[in-house]
C-alpha cells in the first residue's frame, strides 16, 4: 500500500495526489481533513468547474448539465453525464452527429425538409388547358404547368387535371393519365408523366463532380393507378447518357403514399444552367426497349424502366394519376404527414411557372405606316428562362382604346426580346385600325412557351 504524504498547510480544495494515480484514490481538503473520492464525492454547485477529487458531481448551474470527475489512467476531465438515453439529442451543447443522425433527429421533432426542387408537385397550376382534357394521341402534352404527358401515338390517350376530393388532405387536385375504351397493349407502348428541371434549380445536388460528393434526392409522392401493380420512378440527365430507376409497388383503387431517394450520381453531365440539367419521370407500363437490366443503380444508359415493372395501365378505361410530388435534397423524403405542408400557395406557384409557359397580358398597341401593322411591346415578370416562341391563340385581337373597334390579329410578323426573357416588342397584322388610334392588346391573345423541352 502506497504511503500517503499530504502537502502541510493546504488550501481548501486542494488535491492530493495531484494529479490522480491510477488505482490510488484522490483525496481532497474541505478546510478540516482530507475526504477521499473514492466510492464517490462531493457535489458541488456553480457556474464554473471547481477544484474536485474524482469520482465528485458538479452541476453547472447556468446550463443545467451534469458531469462526474473521471480519471482514466492519464489525465483527469469533467465528463457529461446524459440525463438521458445515449444517443439522445442535446439543445443546450453542440454534438457531432452523422449526416444520418442529423436527418434523423429532423424527422423525429418534424423538420420540414428543405425547398422543393420540383415546380407545381401539386398541381395547382394550369395556365394552357384550365383543367381541360387534352389529347396525346399525336405528341405529349401538358394538362398542368411543368408536367408533361405523354402516351402512345394514335391510341387517343387523354391527360388531364383532376379532382381528388377529400382523400388527401390539404391537395386537392392531380394529374393522370387514361387509355382509351378498347385500348390493347402493345410491348413498345411508353405511358409516362414527366418534369424537365432547369439546371440553375437542379445543380444544388451537386451531381457529376466525383465519388463521394454531391446530395440525394430524395422524393415522395402520392399515386393512384386503376391497377395494382409495380410501375417505374425514373430520373435522367439531360442528354439521357445517365439514369436511375426505382420500382414502386402500388395497390389498385386507391391513394397511396410513396417515397424514394435517388443517391446522387457521381459522373455524367448535369447542367447548372438555365437549360435542362435533369428530368424524372413517372414510367406506367413496362415498355420494351427502355427496361433497366438492373434497378436501384446508376446506369450509363437510357432507362425509364426499372426491370421489375409491371403494366399499370394494361387496357381500355384504365389510369394513373400522381400529385404531392416532392423532391427534396438529402436521404429524407417529405413524409405523408408533412406533405400538405410542402404546397406552395397559387401566388407563389404561378410566377415560378411562368418562366416556363404563359399567356400575355394587356399592353399598348400602336400602328406603323399602314393601319393595318401594329406593333406592341410588352415586360415579362417574373422574366422568363429564355427569350420565349411566341404563338396566336383563337381569337387573339386588339382593341382600339378610343373606338372601342375589336380588331381581330392574322399573323405574328415579328417578334424579338429587347432583354433576356425580361420583355419583347413583335410587330403584327390586324384587321384596319381607325386612322391609327392607339389600341391595346388584348389579354391571352399570345402564348409565350420558353420550356426545356
């Protein structure tokens, strides 16, 4: 047994040994005697660590956090004592938490995940049809802004946005896809719904740049489909020379709630421009010749197909319909719970889409030489992606501002953008203007398509 030396006239508090010995106990001085921490020590209480033999408490009383003096074999330290289970999180010290740890703690306490990457996942807005059906028998449509449809040609497929009533609380419209009456399946039939993402939107995720870096992407969604079966989640680069595909499994009749997360693809070009950087699509059948030999991996190939798909939409009068599409950077998709959280409002909604597609609003027209060519020019906000095509709708026309004469448009002769996607001036045809009185553009006589694809 190791003979104990004290130091003559200690201070209180004083430590001896100082510092600690293995396997010897730490005593220390309350003014009186010499009170061994061994088996346990004293409690103290304060703002700042005191002087304190091992094996002795000390509540730090400006964070109400807990520590035990502890020697291990070569120095002494306050260690934390939890005031709860180990791999609780703390709000009141910093942790090093994993990236898994850290998203989560997010999902247990409810974080909402970060901006939706998608545009219109909800399917609020439908500048071009309204709600309309439209036919894809000859070429893919879009029934709502940024969702395109797309079915196989000459088959009379319709897309359209619909109703979902009260089975999804706080979404109230979607998207779908329906065969016609009679509809036999073809092996090379595609059936799909698809959003073309802009790279300035896209090139967060970081993707191309390496092993080891970038984000995933992680999705959820609502789907219903008339059959059950196993369709496709699917997201490519721009020029299709990279693809990941996922296979879902949904029951028939019915809204269901589903997640996937694409891990982030280590090479490859992904634009981070304002051209198109990326799309994912919603695959409904299993077509031949767009069929991953492999699901759930980066393929250097164009797949739309993950390999166990099956046909969801196999006959006449049958269809799948999608919304409270989210895509969010990380490994943790919305969850069914936070997924109305997630929708935009209309006013936020509609400028985002119109960088895209919109209609024109009313601007000031004004004749040149004859009073039959007009000229107008016209600011765009929010501006648009790229200086816009623009198109004649049905009863496009002018109105003159004094006669009151509407003055029906024959032709688009000109048009140029004096800025951008930010405004355009064009020149047209109209039916005679009075002595060429000023007159103003009528509202939706013009369509303004600065679309990826």
């Amino acid at each position: 047994m190791a003979i104990l030396d004290f130091p003559p006239s200690p201070a209180i508090g004083t430590l001896y040994p100082n510092p600690a010995v293995q396997g010897q106990p730490q005593y220390t001085y309350d003014g009186e005697k010499w009170i061994s921490g061994t088996g346990g020590g004293a409690i103290y209480i304060s703002d700042s660590a005191p002087a304190a033999p091992v094996g002795s408490l000390w509540w730090e009383s400006d964070t109400s956090i807990l520590y035990v003096r502890y020697f291990d074999g070569d120095s002494t330290q306050w260690c934390q004592v939890l005031n709860g289970p180990a791999d609780a999180v703390r709000f009141g010290t910093a942790q090093t938490l994993t990236t898994a740890q850290q998203d989560q703690a997010r999902t247990n306490i409810g974080v909402l995940p970060s901006e939706n990457i998608l545009i219109n996942g909800f399917m609020d807005v439908s500048q071009e049809y309204g709600g309309a059906s439209v036919s894809i028998s000859a070429a893919a449509a879009y029934p709502v802004d940024q969702w395109s449809i797309g079915g196989p040609g000459g088959k009379a497929f319709t897309a359209q946005q619909y109703g979902v009533g009260t089975a999804i609380p706080g979404v109230d419209k979607s998207i779908g896809i329906t065969s016609p009456a009679g509809y036999a399946l073809v092996a090379a039939d595609l059936m799909y719904t698809i959003q073309y993402m802009e790279g300035y939107r896209f090139a967060r995720l970081g993707w191309g740049q390496g092993a080891g870096t970038g984000q995933s992407l992680a999705m959820g969604f609502w789907v219903y489909c008339s059959t059950a079966g196993t369709f496709s989640v699917a997201i490519r680069n721009f020029d299709y020379t990279r693809s990941y595909c996922i296979p879902v499994t949904v029951p028939a009749g019915v809204w269901t709630y589903r997640t996937v997360v694409f891990p982030p693809c280590p090479d490859g070009v992904w634009k981070i421009d304002n051209t198109h950087a990326a799309n994912i699509l919603f695959t409904w059948n299993r077509s031949t010749g767009m069929i991953t030999p492999v699901s759930n991996m980066w393929r250097a190939e164009n797949n739309t197909v993950a390999f166990e798909a099956t046909n969801t939409i196999a006959s006449g009068n049958q269809g799948c319909y999608i919304t409270g599409v989210t895509a969010v950077a990380g490994n943790v998709p919305v969850t069914q719970a936070q997924c109305p959280l997630m929708r935009r409002g209309y006013a936020e909604e509609l400028p985002l889409c119109q960088r895209y597609w919109r209609k024109n609003v009313s601007s000031p027209v004004g004749w040149t030489a004859t009073n039959t060519n007009a000229r107008a020019a016209m600011a765009l906000s929010p501006p648009m992606r790229t200086t816009p095509t623009a198109i004649l709708l049905s009863g496009a026309s002018v109105i003159e501002l004094y006669g009151s004469a509407i003055l029906n448009i024959s032709a688009l002769l000109a048009f140029a953008s004096f800025s951008t996607g930010t405004g355009l001036h064009f020149n047209m045809t109209t039916a005679a203007a009075a002595a060429y009185a000023p007159g103003i553009l009528a509202g939706d006589s013009i369509s303004l398509n600065a679309r990826l694809v």
